[in-house]
C-alpha cells in the first residue's frame, strides 16, 4: 500500500513540476523581454509552444538509428525518476541512506540519453553540440558534488536519521554547523548558484545549443513530439537543479502536520526555486554573453571548482574544531 501512495504521489509531483516549470519558462521569458524594453511572448507561450509542437510532424533523418527516438522518451523517463530523489519542500518520496548519489547519477543520465540521442542523429551541428554537452558536463558536476558531500558530512555530525540523505536537509543545515560554516555557506552560494546557471545553460554557458553557432546543435535534428519532450524534461530538470539548490542553502521550511503541511511547504519551496532561477537564469543571460567552450571549462574547473574546494575546507575545519 505504500509503494501505491508513493507511486500516486510520483505521478502528482510530475503533474505539478510539469506545469511549474512551463509556468516559470513562460515568466522568464517575459521578464528578459522586460528588460530588454521588449514585450515578449505571452507567459503561457511554453504551454503553446509543447501542444503545437506535440501536433505537428515528428521528421527522423536518415541517417538517425534506433536510440535517436528512444533518447527523448528515456531522458524525460529519467527526470520523472528523478523526482522521487528531489526534496520538494519536504523529505523525498523515495529518501533513503546515501540517496544523493542516486540524486547525481539520474541527473547526469538524463544528459546523456540526450547526448546518445544527439549522436544517432547523424548530424555534424548535433555532434559538435553533443561534445560541448560532454565538456560542460565532466566540468560542472564535481564542484556540485564535492559541495554537496561537505554540506552532508557536516550535518551527517547532528546524527541524522538517514546520513547523505537529501532528506537529512531538512532535519539540519549548513548554517547551523558555526561561524566557520558561515562563512564556507557565502562562498558555497557562489558554487552552486554557478554550478546551477551551467546546468541550465543560461548566459556564458548558453554554448551546446548556441542557435546563431550551431543551429541549436543538441536540438537540430529533433521536432515535433520528440522535441516537445526534450523541451519538457529540460523544464522540469531546471525546476529540479534549483530544488537541490534551494534544498542545501535555503531549507526552511513550516513545522505543519498533515497534508496542509506537505501543500504549503511545496508552495513555499516553489517560489524559492523561482527566486533562485530568477538569479540565475533570467538575470544572468540577460546581462552576460556566451563565452567560447575552452573560456567555459577553464572558469568552472579554475574558479568554481577551486571555491568549492576552499568552501568545502572551510566547512570541514569548522566543523571539526
């Protein structure tokens, strides 16, 4: 029985997540446009944009093979499984001792079902986006990681229930871990909110799809339903990243029992995630350009690398003194 509740409650958090992270796409969207002294697009335009992309024709190259087709539906199954390892306001669904690798493992697998994708395409433009997704990707996750672990084996110290668990988050967090910690948290901000603006390729790290480069490289060949669902699971994989962020730095949340508990700490999480991409997402890709592939991985494994090294340090001196 409670493997079905977990299941109903999966497929609710799918639903809501779907919905949100269009919602947030659409807010973008006209915010930039705001910026830049321009109307821009209606904030439901990502709504019209997936219904009229999942009705039109879905063209496959010659050149494409099997995992072509199969890479967008393994990408957005992937970020659905991934929902049940996200902290939402509350403990994951699925939360259990070391779940945070589980966590890593899924993120990064939905980047490389579409890369697979990308390289059955046959394309050359899809190919050179693809080893950009690569470079990208080998560059910006272990200054995520090696945050992460710090933060966790910070509180792992308050015995928490269910140690390296995202879920242990909840129960304590970095600021409580001293004044060190502090300290270590202001530098860590700077980490993960990097690391979270390469996640989602906004602004210098806008380089794999690079529309006036490489034709939307990673999407060239992709239409119709295919890239409906790419452009679902890239929504919803940006809703997630900021979750973790939210979830490391900005955890608060409200002691309330019940369902209400689980709604208003969900909500509450919501707009937290929206402040997050509003940081990182539309403030920063409307005042920075996009910087060359070798610029990229040089300032993420040169400076946010190194400042989650020195972050983690700090945090591991305080808490050991």
């Amino acid at each position: 029985m409670k493997l079905i509740y977990a299941i109903l409650g999966l497929v609710a958090l799918y639903i809501y997540v779907s919905i949100m992270s269009l919602l947030f796409a659409g807010i973008d969207r006209k915010l930039v446009a705001r910026m830049q002294r321009r109307i821009g697009p209606p904030i439901l335009q990502p709504f019209y944009d997936f219904l009229k992309l999942v009705s039109k024709e879905t063209i496959i190259p010659n050149t494409a093979n099997f995992m072509f087709r199969a890479a967008p539906l393994l990408m957005l199954a992937t970020t659905i499984a991934l929902l049940a390892y996200t902290p939402l306001g509350f403990a994951p669904i699925f939360a259990t001792k070391g779940d945070i690798i589980v966590f890593i493992y899924l993120l990064t697998l939905a980047d490389f079902f579409l890369i697979v994708g990308v390289m059955s395409s046959g394309s050359p433009y899809g190919r050179i986006g693809a080893s950009r997704e690569v470079a990208m990707l080998v560059s910006r996750e272990p200054a995520m990681m090696l945050g992460v672990f710090a933060v966790m084996w910070g509180i792992s110290k308050f015995g928490v229930q269910k140690p390296f668990s995202l879920s242990s988050l909840y129960e304590h967090n970095i600021w409580e871990l001293g004044p060190m910690a502090w300290v270590a948290g202001a530098i860590l901000v700077y980490v993960f909110m990097s690391w979270l603006a390469s996640e989602i390729e906004a602004g210098f790290f806008n380089i794999p799809e690079a529309e006036q480069e490489i034709a939307e490289g990673t999407l060239v060949e992709y239409s119709g339903r295919y890239l409906a669902i790419i452009k679902l699971a890239e929504s919803m994989k940006e809703f997630i990243a900021a979750s973790l962020v939210v979830a490391v730095l900005f955890p608060w949340q409200l002691n309330m029992p019940g369902i209400q508990g689980y709604i208003v700490n969900l909500l509450i999480h919501t707009l937290k995630v929206f402040i997050v991409l509003f940081v990182a997402k539309t403030i920063f890709r409307t005042v920075t350009g996009r910087l060359k592939i070798s610029q990229a991985v040089n300032l993420l494994w040169t400076r946010v690398f190194a400042a989650s090294v020195i972050g983690a340090l700090i945090l591991a001196m305080g808490v050991s003194l």
